[in-house]
C-alpha cells in the first residue's frame, strides 16, 4: 500500500467509496508480494498494480462487483498449460487476491489509521480475514504499537499476532480456531493475512570514498534509506553524495553506536564498510556483528580480510558472529567501476536475504521471484 498512499490519502479525504484488491497468498514465483495493492473507484479509476500486467483485467472487473454489491471474494490467478490464454501468471505461479469494499466506518478508520501511520514514517500492519464464516470475510483491522482501527478483532490473539508480526517487520497468516459454542456446525477455522507496511529499511554506507556515491544510489533505487558517515569532514559533504539520505560526519562506530541505542536499527538494517582503514573499520565491525542487523560487508582484499579477521577474533567476537561478516563485500560478477562494484553489493545484500546462491537463473530452477512472504505462526489458538 506504500506505493499508493499518496493518492489513496486523496480518496480518503474525498470521502470516496473504493475497491481494495490485496495480494493475501503467493505460491512459487510471482512478481508481486503479498500485502501489495490495488485500488480502484466507482468511477473506474485505479491505483496501484498487482502483478505487472497478467491480472489487471480481471481484479478491475472483480472490482467494480464488489463495489457494486459489497460482497468481499477471494480468487487465485495461476498459469494453466492447458488454456494459454486464460488469465493468468506467465511467470507460472499463483497469487491468491481478496477485494473488498472500502465503504462503511470501521473499513475507513482501518486504511485511514495505515495511511496516516505511513505518513508518519511509523510501521503499521492491516490485518484482513482472508478464510472464514461468509460474516467475517474480508474484516480488516489495522493496529500499530499503540492503536487499533476497524472491524474487531477477529479472534481473541489476533491482535497479539498481528502485533508480533509487526515488531518483526514481515507479513503473516494465522489460522485461529473457531468456537461455534452451541451450534458445531458453526466450528471451524478463519484465517488472517496481516500485511505490514514499515518505513523503509536503513542501508548505512561507511567511507566516504567514490564507490560509496554508486552504492548510496542503489540503495535507494532498492528502497533504502541510505546514510553514509564518514569522520573525516572535507570528504563527507551532501554534494558528493547527492542520492544519500543522510551525510553524516562522526565516527563510524560512534554513530553506529547512537542509533542502537536510539532504537533506530531492525533486522532489516544493511552495514556496508568501505573505509579501507582499520582505525575506522574494526571497531565499527565488532560492534556491528554484535547487533541483529540484516546484513555486515566490508571492502577489501582477501589479504586485508584474513588480517580483519585475526585481529576481530582478538575482541572475543564468537566464530557464529564472524561468520556473519561478508567480505570481500560483494557477488563476484566481475566488478571494477564504482558503479559495477556497487551492483556486486546490492546483489550480495538481496542474495543475502533470500537466502539465493546468485547463480545465473539458467542454471537453476525453481521460483524466479522470492519473497519473504506470509508465515504461519503458531500463536493461541492456532490449528496447527
């Protein structure tokens, strides 16, 4: 929902009624992931898109249905061999969509309370009844860590689960067990897709050297909130990195050290070492292992590595915590320019994070796209 917020706010404030179409459920290699969405309007305007061109047609129909009869559906659009021309993943997955109308009171306060939390730059999570009895379908409740807005809550641990998802930063699905009380027939379960919508992650870039300039730049190209920090003033000035977020002069490892304490580091965070300097670089690196950060690089020889390492395993650091270091920083494609060498570190940062070797795609199989998606968790409640 980050990508349209803006003009979602509009609508809002129009008092407008809408469609809203979510991605609650991927299966193999989608380009899109859950928790993205589509809005559309009575008048048949849109926003937003959920898988790059395969499915448009059919959500904006389904839309405007549902906005007709206020009815909430849940489909899969997947590739079929046998009918090419039906609609469809090309990239041969399945995305599982809700729509539902965006009309009454609670529906409103729960995309009014998203929408105002993402202004804000704090995290908030909407959270939808995606499976369950007809009544309940397509409830949604959006809570951040100090509200709640919308429908009530689902089942008695939604908001706990929900909220736990949230302090990770990552979407999920909870099944809850249902209590039909004197009617068994009413027992069963109902299922809640929670899509949680943070403010963007921190890539922090220490050294203020050429290459950091080309690495700030795909870091915000891949939706990072870049700062780069450097000690030495005379390098470290906006005008030499004009796509940075920040530019920061301090000591790397002091300011690394400011923002854990401030509570301004998640598991999402990106460390990128490229001082080339030991005084600069080793207290920065024994303190960023300790951390729960997302992802630690430096720059440097494979020579310059096995000195780092010597000299990090002298301040106690534990081999599990050394094993965290990715250096030589990079995928090996080959690099030699800044702005090559700064693709090598953002394909190492997402290789890292998904978990893939950063193999040619031809000599692979499986999944093209890859998504942390949704999780079950085991909460209260929960059938399995």
């Amino acid at each position: 929902m980050i990508d349209i917020a803006a003009e979602l706010g509009e609508w809002c404030a129009d008092g407008r009624t809408f469609a809203l179409a979510t991605v609650v459920e991927v299966k193999g290699s989608a380009p899109r992931p859950p928790g993205t969405c589509v809005a559309v309007d009575a008048a048949g305007r849109v926003l937003g898109s959920l898988s790059g061109g395969c499915v448009e047609g059919a959500v904006y129909d389904l839309a405007l249905e549902v906005l007709e009869t206020g009815v909430p559906h849940r489909v899969s659009f997947g590739y079929s061999d046998t009918d090419a021309f039906a609609v469809g993943l090309s990239c041969g997955g399945v995305i599982d969509v809700l729509v539902r109308r965006v009309a009454d009171k609670p529906s409103r306060e729960a995309v009014r309370l998203v929408l105002d939390a993402l202004a804000e730059g704090r995290a908030v999570a909407l959270a939808t009844v995606v499976e369950g009895p007809m009544e309940q379908l397509g409830a949604v409740r959006a809570l951040t860590a100090s509200a709640a807005a919308g429908d009530a809550p689902a089942h008695p641990d939604a908001d706990r689960a929900g909220r736990a998802l949230l302090a990770r930063g990552s979407n999920g699905t909870h099944r809850f067990a249902v209590d039909g009380g004197c009617d068994p027939m009413a027992s069963g379960t109902l299922t809640v897709f929670t899509a949680v919508y943070a403010s963007p992650p921190r890539m922090l870039v220490y050294g203020a050297i050429d290459f950091a300039a080309a690495v700030a730049r795909i870091g915000g190209f891949l939706g990072y909130h870049v700062t780069v920090c450097d000690a030495r003033e005379v390098f470290t000035t906006p005008e030499r990195f004009p796509d940075a977020d920040e530019v920061t002069i301090d000591w790397p490892h002091r300011h690394l050290r400011s923002l854990a304490d401030a509570g301004a580091l998640d598991e999402r965070t990106v460390v990128c070492v490229l001082t080339h300097d030991a005084k600069f670089d080793l207290p920065l690196l024994e303190l960023a292992l300790r951390l729960p950060l997302a992802y630690v690089g430096a720059m440097g020889s494979r020579r310059t590595h096995a000195q780092r390492l010597q000299a990090l395993r002298a301040t106690d650091l534990t081999e599990a915590q050394l094993a965290r270091l990715h250096s030589p920083i990079g995928l090996d494609i080959g690099a030699t320019t800044p702005e090559e060498t700064a693709v090598s570190i953002a394909a190492g940062i997402v290789s890292a994070r998904t978990g893939a070797p950063g193999r040619p795609l031809r000599s692979t199989d499986g999944p093209i796209h890859r998504h942390s998606a949704s999780q079950l968790d085991s909460a209260p409640g929960n059938d399995s």
